[in-house]
C-alpha cells in the first residue's frame, strides 16, 4: 500500500516566531503558507506539540491591558468612596480583564467570582456543606448501631448506647468564596469574630478569624493559581463577574455584606465583621442582560465601557507588535470590523477582543493582503463572527471588498 502523501515541511518557529509573518514567505502561489497541525488525510499533519502560544494567554499579558484614562479615573473614585466598582460595556473591551490588572499593579491577591442563575448571596460568601454534614451524621449513627449490635452480642442484654465522645467540628463543611475569602485576608488572622448564637462560638473555640481560616493554606493555594508575587499585607481586589444573570433578590440580599463588608456564619453561630479602613476593592460586572434593583445601584462607582474607536491603533500596536503603524493591514482590517458592527444584519457584531483574536490569526496565517485575498480571509471570518447568518454577512462583505476604494 503505498504511504500517504506528505504536506510540506513544516516551518520551525518558537511561540514568538508565530506572532511574526512566515519566516519562508507568505504565499505559494495565490495561496498564503499556513501550519497545517490538521490536513483532512491529505498529508502529514505538523506536530500538536509546534503549536504557538494561545492568543489568550498573549492577551492576558499585564503588559498590553491599557485602560481607557476615563476608566483609571472611574476605578480611583470607586477606592476613595470605598465603594464597589459596576462595569458594562460590549463584550471584549476589558471589563474583566480591568480587575486582575489591577491587582496585579498593585502586587495584591485576586478573587474571582462567576454569578450563575441559581447563585445565591451566600454563595460569594461561603459553603456549608450539608450534604457532606448529612453523610457523616449517617456514616456515624451506621457505627453507633453496630458498636451498639456488638455490644449486645457481648453482654446478652439490652441497654443505651454509648454517648458521644464530644460535639462534631462543624467546621470541616465550611469553605469560604471570594468575597468571603477577601473580607477575612483583609481582617487579618487576629481579628474578632463576633458570637451571634449564645454559646455556640464557644463550643466550637471561634474567638478570631484564624478560628475559621487557614491563612497559610489560603496564601499556598492562590500562589499556584495566580502565578505572581503576591504581598499578603494588601487587600484582596474581588471580581464578581456578570451578576445580571443572577436571580432577582441577589443583588439586594448582598447590600450589608458590600457596604459594611460583614457577614454571619448561622451554622456556627458567629459574624464576621470588619473595620472600615479595610474594606477590600471590589469590581462587578454586568452585561445588562437584565436591570439591577436601585438600591445596589446606589451603593455603587458605575462606568460604561466604550468601543474604543480612537484608541484602536494604541491597542492594536499593543498586543501585535509585528503589525507596523503604517501596515495597510491595520487600516483595512479596522475597516472590515467597522462594516460589520454597523451592519444591521450582523446579530452579534464582533467585540474588541474578537478583532485581535482575528488580527493575530490573520498574522499567523501569513495573510498580508486583505484585499487581494478575499477567500482566504473569508476561511477566518470564523474569529469574528459567531452565527451561520453572520459568517453569510461577512463573506458577502468580502467579495465585495476589493471593489471598494
């Protein structure tokens, strides 16, 4: 049987090499030289290990975040009022994005929390584990019958069960969230807990916040997540991203627990409660999917994020250094978004994110002639836009490019 055909060579390039166009050219004939990792069986394919870097974490980089200065003076109005920050604005222009790097400026830890449709105040909070509790209260009543079964066998007569040997540490079902979390960084290990239940705080030894929290097991964990140096003697900056798809009373239930950063703990009888000057940064996102009551509204710092149109070169010469100020490139590809934004039968008109997700694929194909090269543009179209009837749009927007002037 005779051994299948073999795609061209493939290119060496490092993760930085890809960012670059093509170090063999750009184009074999009419056609741009791409990575082939995926061939169809029409070849060997190029090792999934000589894959680049992934464009997001290149986007991720603290270095080509560059906020609006509107925004830097919306975040430093929000830490003076000591209040939290609501952000909107279209998808991909940096809303979430704008919590991390500010923690990261500042070398502080970061929190982060996805509101869902079944989240519930409590959930940015804490955990209790009930089901967990139920288990166990199983699992012990199970040997307490059977202790019970063997003593009976032993001493051939009936009598009362053994007494527990002392009450449960409850809190081995508690864990706590993100605001949670950065409410008891921010008090510090020696802070007072205050009791809320007569004599419940005793039983279980809750006198501080160390009672309650690992500290040091806290700061190991977010060291492997965040991968940073982190100062531990800073406030923890909150992300709690899309809280317009929570259920109606969340936002109103979190209004005490945001204005004076306290919060009970009923299952253990006790409050966690804070002093005013050390109230974490906290940023909430939301996509306007539905309205949020007045009352949280009030309590918050809110800024909109624009479509940065003017800023759109900045940016761009930000996360794709390879493309030159002068690269007609730029100039036809912001075109290109431009049209289809405005475009009323687009129905999700591309993001900020979503243009330089494109850009640097645009960029990794090798394609250096937007306009020459109508159909190989069009078989990238599927970075911008999201539906059947979008990518139609888009590739009727196309074969009429070149014409235009």
């Amino acid at each position: 049987m005779a051994d299948p055909p073999i795609a061209d060579p493939p290119i060496e390039f490092s993760s930085q090499d890809a960012l670059l166009p093509s170090k063999r050219g750009a184009y074999r004939g009419d056609r741009p030289q791409t990575a082939q990792f995926y061939t169809g069986g029409a070849g060997r394919p190029r090792p999934l290990s000589q894959r680049p870097e992934a464009v997001q974490r290149l986007m991720d980089r603290h270095d080509v975040y560059r906020p609006a200065p509107d925004l830097v003076r919306a975040v430093n109005a929000a830490m003076l009022l000591g209040m939290p920050l609501l952000l909107t604005g279209a998808p991909g222009v940096g809303k979430t994005r704008l919590a991390r790097h500010l923690a990261e400026e500042q070398g502080a830890p970061f929190a982060f929390f996805a509101v869902t449709s079944v989240s519930s105040a409590r959930d940015l909070l804490y955990r209790f584990d009930e089901l967990g509790r139920m288990r166990a209260a199983f699992r012990t009543m199970a040997a307490g019958r059977q202790a019970a079964d063997a003593a009976l066998d032993i001493a051939g007569r009936s009598g009362p069960a053994a007494p527990s040997s002392g009450e449960e540490d409850l809190r081995q079902y508690l864990s706590f969230r993100a605001l949670g979390r950065a409410i008891l960084r921010a008090g510090g290990p020696d802070a007072p807990l205050e009791p809320i239940a007569s004599g419940a705080a005793a039983m279980h030894g809750l006198e501080r916040f160390k009672d309650l929290f690992d500290f040091e097991r806290d700061e190991d964990d977010a060291k492997k997540d965040l991968q940073r140096d982190i100062d531990w003697s800073l406030p923890t900056v909150v992300l709690i991203d899309e809280i317009d798809k929570a259920p109606r009373d969340l936002p109103n239930d979190l209004l005490t627990e945001l204005e004076r950063m306290q919060f009970d703990i009923p299952e253990l009888g006790v409050r966690v409660k804070l002093p005013p000057r050390a109230q974490p940064p906290v940023v909430i996102i939301s996509n306007v999917e539905r309205a949020l009551p007045e009352p949280f509204l009030r309590r918050c710092v809110y800024h909109h994020i624009a479509w940065p149109e003017g800023r759109l070169d900045e940016i761009i010469g930000l996360h794709i250094a390879s493309l030159e100020r002068n690269d007609p490139r730029r100039a036809e590809a912001r075109a290109i978004v431009q049209r289809l934004r405005e475009d009323p039968r687009i129905s999700r008109p591309p993001g900020l994110a979503e243009m330089l997700q494109w850009l640097h694929l645009l960029e990794r194909q090798g394609i250096a002639d937007l306009r020459g090269n109508s159909r190989d543009v069009a078989d990238t179209l599927g970075a911008l836009l999201k539906t059947e009837a979008d990518l139609q749009v888009g590739r009727e927007l196309l074969e009429q490019w070149p014409q235009k002037k």
